[in-house]
C-alpha cells in the first residue's frame, strides 16, 4: 500500500476554528483500534493539544509530507457514550460553533487535559496465601523480607500510596511479586453498592392536581415527550419531580435533575439527600476538577442513580436514562453567555428527544417560549394552581409613587405597611434589583457624574468600601472627595440601591434588625447561611435584597414583600424586561405567606396603570404572559421569530461595525445567490453599550420566521467570516436565540 492510501483521522480540537484537523494515526497504533470519540494528544503549531477523533478519510487536502502524525493515542474506548456525542455535534451545529470548542465545554476539564476516563482504580499489595517469612528465598534479602512482614502486618492489604508512608519499596515488593509471595489486587475506588429500596422518607400523597401531572408524565416513561409543569409556588411541585424520579429509579433508571445556580443552596440538594437512599452525583461550577470527573465517570458508569447540576451538568453522560427534569426553566442562568452560547434548557428537550425519555420543565413563572410551545402542542401543559400545603396565595397592591416624595426609594404609605407588619411581629421583604448605595454620585456644582473610563455606563457608589464600582467591567476607583471636574466637594449620590435602602432602614426602624442579602454581603464564606439562620429564628425583621431573595428560598414568615422599583421593567428597550419584571415579581412575591399568614405584595410604581402590570398583579401570571405573547406576536418577535446575533467588538471605534458591514454584504450575496428568503438584516448598530471594558461594540442582527434558511445562511457565512482579514483586529461571536440583545 502506498503511504496516500493510509486512512487520515479528522480530529475536532480546542480551537475557535469550525473545522476539523488531518492527522496520520500515532506510530505504531493499529488504525483498526482508532474509534470516533477517542481523544489522541497531537501537535497543534507550537503547542500539543488534545483532540477528540470525529471520522476517518481517505483523502486529505494537506499534502502528505505536511500531515502530521498524532503523539498518543489517550483512550482504549470512546470517553463520550455516542448518545452525547451525538449531542455534542448537534449543538455545535445549531449554535454555529466549533465542534472541538464545544466537546471542550461538554468535557470534564481533566478528560480535556488527558486523563484517564475511566473510574479510578486503586492498587493494594496483599499477602499471597500460603507465603512465609521464612521463605528460603529471602534468607540473603533482608530488604525483601522487611518488606514481605509489613505486608503481612496488614490483612487487608496496602494501598500503593500508602507505600512509601510505610517505609516499602517498591523494587522490593515486585520481586517479591515474582516470586510468587505477594500479589496485586486492583479494586475500584469506594464505589456505594446500588441501593435495594429507595425511599428514605415517606411520600406525601399526592392531591389532585399533582396526582394527574404526576400520571400525565409516568404514563410517558420509556419514550419522549415535554412537559411543562406550571405550578404556583409551594404547589408541590419538587414533590411530583420527587415522585417521578422514585419511579425512575425503580424502573432502573437513572435521572437528570438541572437546577439554577442560585438553587444550589443546601435547602434543595437536602430535599434529594433526604428523601432517597440514592447515590447522587453533584455537578456544578464550585466543585473541584477531581470530583466533577469522578461524578461524571459515575453518572456514565450507571453507578450515580441521580444526578443534580446547573447548566452544564446537561452534557453529563448518563448509561441508563430514564428522566429529565428542569427546574425553573424560566431561569436565565440557564443561558450561557460566553463562548458556547447555549441554553441547556432547549438542549435538554434535545437531548430527552435523542435519549428517547420524558422532560419536565418545570416553573411557577413559564418562559414565554415554553408557553409558546405548550400553546402549539409541543410540550404537554401541566397545571398545578392551588398551593400545597393550604397557604393562601399572596394578594396585590399597585402603589402609585407619581408626584409622591420618595425617601431613598421609600414612599410614606410603604414605611406605614412595613411598620404595621412589623408590630404584628412578622417579618418583612424589600426587594430592590440594584447593588450599592447609589448607581451614580453627581457633583451638584457642575453636574459631573462617576462614569466609568472604560464603559459608557455610570460607576455605582459602594458606600460601605467607600468606592465607585462599575458592573459592566469590574472597573473600582476610590471613592472622590472633591469633583474631579470642578473641584468642589458636594459630591451626591443619586438613586438607590440596597446599600442605601438597608441604611435608610435601619434609621427608620430603629428596633429591628434589617438584613441586606446581595452579591456583596454574602461574598464572604458562610455569610449567606448565617443570614438565613437569623431569618429562620422567625423574629420580625427585614431583608432588603436583590434577585438573590427572589428564588429557591422560603421565608414563612414573612407576609409583606414590597418592591421598590418595578418601572424597569416597563420603560426598558428589550423587549424581554417586561416578561423578566412579571417573573421576578411572581418570584419575589412567592416566598410569602408560605405557612398560615397570607402574604401582601406592594409595587412601587410610576406606570400603576400599565395594562401589563394590572393584568400581573389581578389575574395572574398567565393572564400576563398571554397578553405579553399577543404583543410579541403582533410585533414579530420570539417566541414568534428567531434570531441570531452577530456581536463585534474592538479597540478602536468603528472597527467593529466595519467588520459587521463586511458580514452584511457577504450574508446579502449569499442570500441573492441561494435565493433564500424571510431573513432580516438588521444592522450594524453600535451596541446600546457601545463602549464596554474599553471595546467600541456593534452587532447585527438576524430575524426570520423559519429557522431553516437561517441555520443554512449562517452554516455558510460563518467560515467566510472566519476568512475575513478584518476579522483580525476584532473580537466577534455568533449567538443563536439570543436571550440578550445587550
Ligand atoms: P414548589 O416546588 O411548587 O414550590 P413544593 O414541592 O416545595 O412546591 O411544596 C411546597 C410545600 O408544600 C412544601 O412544604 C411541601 O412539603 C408541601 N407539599 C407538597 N406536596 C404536598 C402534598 N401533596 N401534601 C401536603 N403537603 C405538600
Ligand atoms: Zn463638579
Ligand atoms: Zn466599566
């Protein structure tokens, strides 16, 4: 055979590029024991990565003395089952990205950087039976000896990293092994048998309507279908995901369980823990490299019978799947924003589809684009409208603020509300979505204000670390003494946030304690947990807090929530605000009145009389989200159009538009030349930030009604971005179904 007929292996690598990589098979590594998804370390310019094999050819364009040949071959069998990988090409096809890029985010860091996928082993010495120390063998081998008796100090044996702590060697031990007096016993690591009964706890029963969803989706085991479990807050919802996945495991199954960041507090993970005698394996962003492999590795192995995780626990692979659930499907951290920008919510419907088994995405809140689909007859549409446990769902109240003095985001009848709930010894939550003491500090001689150097946004005035911090870049200035324009000194911080909410409260209810709960105050260790531990002592107080309050907790006593400020959320320009308003509202206001009090909910507002707003706050978040979806669809905007946004962005103005031009006029041409038509460009524009860590911004955007021609345009227009010189100077990305148009 001439060295041209030699099959070439097509490898995806850790690289931006969407292309695959040629490589001749690893000297001496019989081409019959290549298989597609095994990962092979080879030389990439200057530097070894590591690639994952997508296919074998014949043929390939990179002249023969220029092919290289892979270093090593990494694996013995496939790390990825072919369900995930099959996963893997979908994704990196539907979001446009680089398939090797893709297999790195959906990998464990460490199987990125090569090592063995495979559960660990561990390695004992033992006493072979019948050896003695008295072995003629060791008469003149003292060494041996010594080592043979340590050997046989130990019946259970010697982990080989226990070796040199006792003073073996290990020369000695492997010609002992030769001889016959020792042996080797490789054991798995501490592996949980597979439990025989699985509840540890007993099953509430199941009322009604948790009855029927729970049927509604047993009835689909063994085959996919997507349901979408709408239940108000406390409607039992956790309980009918536990009930399924008891079901799941009994069948043999294994589930798959994704939950929001912010959920990932103990509350959650000890309902799992609590209720089953199930190994369960935990995969989220704060656990170490070792331990996400080795849940991973158990999770494909079979031997984790549940599996918890935020967004990208999606990618881990699972032998025997039975169930998938989304928790808060509604939530945007399930939207990656960098890099693969993926929403591993729609993945998971993918992946349920691929894997042929039932989906729950479950909210009290449903995503417009769920609702959507379950309106269409895509997903199944799952109800649950009484609580659970009897409590009363919260009641309303729309305060109109216009032309009313605000004390640091404080009308007079919400300071009167606070007071009375407080008296009656209950608890009270303000919620404000804004950090800091104040978003601007403005000089009130020459009217100056903290805007960031690096970002067309305003620095927030941090009172408490006495700093200006802007949130778009990270960038932290000290806090001015005099105006940096005019010198003067009456500097005043303008708006409110937390900071000052919590400040303002504390002197006006001077004898309670008020608990601020935002990214700052639980930044240290153990902050948070020590924060709801004074909450749980059920003593009245207030909680002034951001979004963090608004999900996965339960304050029972807390029966007033007021929020401050729901007018951004209706002045905004994305189109989305209103729809993230209704949420975090029905959020916020779903963690009172939890036990025997019925809660109260007060809105501060300008616009009280917004049809959106009256429509949220007296029929329901349905209501709303029906008449939200009616205006997208007359506007032509998802769930109703699709998108894709071009985003561009560089140091020196106008370069990044320039780029976005180029984009313009190459995807024109190739929607002339392949007659595609429905598809908008809209654009380039500066992006609304225009300048952010110090990169001028611009995007384009895509819109069409059906994804098809976009996915073939933009399969065809990327590469040719790629190609462009002007792609050099600027940093660009592609994002499908954007959920951000900022
Ligand atoms: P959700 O997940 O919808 O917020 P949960 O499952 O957390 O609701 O249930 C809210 C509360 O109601 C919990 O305290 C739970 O123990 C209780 N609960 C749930 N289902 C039942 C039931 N069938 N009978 C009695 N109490 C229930
Ligand atoms: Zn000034
Ligand atoms: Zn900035």
């Amino acid at each position: 055979m001439s060295a041209d007929a030699q099959p070439i292996l097509r490898l995806a690598l850790p690289s931006p590029l969407r292309r695959l990589f040629d490589y001749r098979a690893p000297p001496g590594v019989p081409i019959a024991r290549l298989q597609p998804g095994m990962r092979l370390r080879v030389p990439f310019g200057h530097r070894e990565v590591i690639g994952v094999l997508i296919e074998m050819a014949n043929h390939s364009e990179v002249p023969a003395d220029k092919l290289k040949a892979a270093l090593e071959l990494l694996d013995a069998r496939p790390p990825l089952p072919p369900t995930l990988f099959r996963l893997c090409l979908w994704t990196a096809q539907y979001y446009q990205h680089s398939l090797g890029d893709t297999l790195s985010w959906a990998l464990p860091v460490l199987l990125r950087q090569g090592e063995p996928a495979e559960a660990r082993v561990e390695r004992v010495w033992h006493l072979a039976a019948g050896a003695s120390l008295e072995d003629p063998r060791l008469a003149r081998a003292p060494r041996q000896r010594e080592a043979l008796r340590v050997i046989a100090q130990h019946p259970h044996g010697v982990p080989q990293p226990l070796l040199a702590k006792l003073g073996l060697n290990k020369d000695s031990l492997e010609l002992l092994r030769d001889k016959g007096l020792v042996h080797i016993e490789v054991r798995r690591h501490a592996q949980a048998p597979r439990p025989s009964h699985w509840l540890a706890q007993p099953e509430l029963p199941l009322n009604a309507e948790q009855r029927q969803a729970f049927e509604a989706v047993r009835g689909g085991f063994g085959r996919f279908g997507a349901f979408l479990l709408a239940g108000v807050t406390g409607s039992g919802k956790t309980e009918v995901y536990l009930q399924l996945i008891r079901e799941a495991l009994e069948a043999g199954r294994q589930a798959l369980v994704l939950i929001p960041e912010i959920n990932l507090g103990p509350q959650t993970l000890e309902r799992f823990a609590r209720r089953f005698n199930a190994r369960i394996a935990l995969l989220h962003s704060a656990i170490g490299d070792r331990e996400r492999l080795d849940a991973w590795l158990a999770a494909r192995d079979g031997e984790a019978d549940i599996v918890i995780g935020t967004r990208s626990a999606l990618f881990t692979p699972l032998q025997r799947p039975g169930l998938i659930i989304v928790d808060e499907e509604h939530d945007a951290s399930y939207k990656q924003q960098e890099g693969l920008r993926y929403h591993a919510r729609d993945l998971a419907v993918v992946r349920a589809q691929q894997e042929q088994v039932p989906i729950v995405l479950g909210s009290a809140t449903p995503s417009l684009e769920s609702l959507h689909n379950a309106h269409s007859g895509r997903y199944a549409l799952l109800r649950l409208e009484r609580r659970a446990g009897g409590a009363q769902p919260p009641r309303y109240l729309r305060l109109d603020v216009k032309s009313r003095p605000l004390d640091s985001g404080i009308s007079a009848p919400l300071q009167q509300a606070i007071a009375q709930t407080l008296a009656a010894g209950q608890q009270v939550l303000v919620f404000l979505n804004r950090r800091g003491f104040a978003p601007t500090l403005l000089c009130h001689d020459c009217g100056w204000v903290s805007g960031c150097q690096r970002c067309d946004a305003r620095m927030t005035l941090h009172q408490r670390s006495n700093e200006l911090r802007c949130h778009h870049c990270g960038h932290v200035e000290r806090r001015p003494n005099n105006c940096p324009q005019c010198g003067q000194v009456d500097l005043r911080p303008l708006g409110a946030g937390t900071e000052r909410a919590e400040e303002r409260l504390a002197i006006l209810f001077p004898d309670y304690p008020v608990l601020r709960i935002d990214r700052d105050s639980t930044a240290r260790k153990g902050a948070m947990d020590k924060l709801f531990a004074t909450i749980g002592k059920g003593q009245p107080c207030i909680l002034v807090g951001t979004q963090m309050l608004a999900k996965g907790h339960h304050f029972p006593r807390v029966t007033l929530v007021a929020i401050l400020d729901a007018d951004g959320g209706l002045f905004s320009a994305d189109f989305r605000a209103s729809e993230r308003m209704a949420q975090l509202i029905v959020q916020v206001a779903g963690r009172a009145g939890r036990a025997e009090e019925p809660g109260r909910v007060i809105i501060q507002s300008h616009l009280a009389d917004h049809p959106l707003l009256v429509q949220l706050t007296e029929q329901g978040y349905f209501a709303f989200a029906e008449q939200a979806l009616a205006e997208r669809r007359a506007a032509g905007l998802p769930p109703f159009a699709h998108l894709a946004l071009l985003r561009a962005e560089a140091h020196k103005p106008n370069q990044a538009e320039l780029f976005l031009d180029e984009a313009c006029s190459l995807a024109e041409g190739l929607l002339a030349e392949q007659g595609l038509s429905g598809i908008e460009l809209l654009g380039p524009v500066p992006a609304p930030m225009e300048r952010r860590a110090g990169r001028y911004r611009a995007q384009l955007l895509l819109q069409t009604n059906a994804r098809a021609p976009l996915h073939r345009l933009l399969g065809q227009l990327l590469p040719r971005l790629e190609a462009l010189p002007a792609g050099r100077t600027v940093r660009w990305s592609l994002d499908v179904d954007p959920v951000d148009l900022y």
